[in-house]
C-alpha cells in the first residue's frame, strides 16, 4: 500500500503542527478516528489507515519523551513540502521544529488573512484568499470560501464547497448546518432538511450548538 503523502500545516497563533494526507483535514473528525498519545499528539485514521497526525503545542513539544517512543517506528509517510521520504511522524516532528518552529505556513497565512478580511466590505477580497489557502493544500478553505459564497450571494458555488467539506468533516456541525442554509437558499428543501437533522444529530451527540435548530423550523 503507497504510503500516505503529508501536507503540513503550523499555525502560530494556536501553536498547533499538523501533517493530514492531501484530501483530509483533521477538523471536524469522529473522536474514534483519533489515537491519542499524552494530552498533545494524536494519529488520525481512516477506514482503518492512519493519514497523518497533530500536535498541539508544538513550539514546546519534545518528540523524545517516553510516552511518544510509538512515534519513532511506524506508521511511515512521506512529506514533499519538506523533501522528506518513508519517515515516521518523530522524524517529521524534528523537521517540522526546524523549519516552522515560529512560522506559519503559507497555508495558514492566507488563511489568517481571509479571516481578517471576513468584514462586510471585504468580502470578495476574503473569497480570493480561500482560495488561495485551497491552491496551497488546506481544504479548511473549502468552509470559509463556502460560508463566504454565500453572503455574496453565489449560492450555487457555497453549495458545491460547503458539501465537499462536509465529505471530509463528517463531524463537522457547522459545516451541515452551513451546507442547509445553501440547500435553502438554493429551493432544494429535502437535501437541507437531511443536512439540518445530522448538524442536529452532531449537536446532540457532544459537537457545537448551531443554528440549525432554527433553520429547519423556518423550513417547516
């Protein structure tokens, strides 16, 4: 089986690292898709195949202690964006604190900016930076250009980015309920009501409160 390819990602502001297989993210996934190691490092998988890790922390994160040994050996992936081939998630880590110790990625910049300029005003300037943060390899952008769409009023192009999100977030509530208002919007009553009713199924089951509740009962 190929090997998982990384995409990194390092936010300075909320000193996270993480290094998710190109087509996932790791926001918005079920808690038993999670191997978690101490209270900072966990694996993510998928049908049973891990696709990359997260570290929180990670200005100050030691791969060497003892209780994160399981990161020196397996699983293996390999990391273009910092020319890293058949390494471990320690290995990466050890890169990682070298190159981005306090440095976000391109990514993350453009998406720290398209939030900045999430105002009234500003809002097509915030649909171009989504999209840049998606040409730099963040599917999160997916969500904030959808959400953006949609106040400028492209219903059509909110929907198809609110529902790729939800394909990879699947537990992601503001995502469905997002996703709903484009459904809505769009006259398509039947998919908004089964994307309200699994936001209000993720509430119920730990995930944030949304405003979903309301919409499916304007809807009624």
């Amino acid at each position: 089986m190929p090997r998982p390819r990384l995409i990194i990602s390092r936010d300075v502001d909320y000193d996270y690292f993480s290094a998710i297989e190109f087509g996932s993210v790791d926001d918005g996934q079920p808690a038993d898709a999670w191997r978690v190691l101490g209270e900072r490092f966990g694996f993510l998988s998928e049908a049973d195949r891990c696709i990359g890790f997260r570290v929180e922390g990670f200005a100050t994160f030691d791969p060497d202690l003892p209780q994160f040994e399981s990161i020196w050996t397996s699983p293996r992936f390999d990391v273009p964006q910092l020319g890293l081939s058949n390494v471990t998630a320690g290995e990466i880590c050890v890169a990682g604190l070298v190159v981005y110790a306090d440095e976000p990625t391109l990514n993350r910049r453009y998406f720290d900016r398209a939030v900045a300029a999430g105002g009234r005003d500003e809002r097509a300037e915030a649909a171009k930076l989504w999209r840049c943060c998606l040409e730099a390899g963040d599917l999160m952008g997916h969500y904030g250009l959808g959400y953006t769409l949609y106040e400028l009023e492209d219903f059509r192009g909110a929907y198809r980015h609110l529902r790729a999100y939800t394909e990879v977030t699947p537990s992601n509530a503001w995502a469905w309920s997002w996703l709903g208002r484009a459904c809505i919007a769009l006259g398509e009553h039947d998919e908004a009501r089964a994307a309200l009713e699994t936001a209000m199924h993720l509430e119920a089951e730990g995930g944030e409160e949304t405003d979903a509740p309301e919409l499916l009962e304007c809807l009624s």
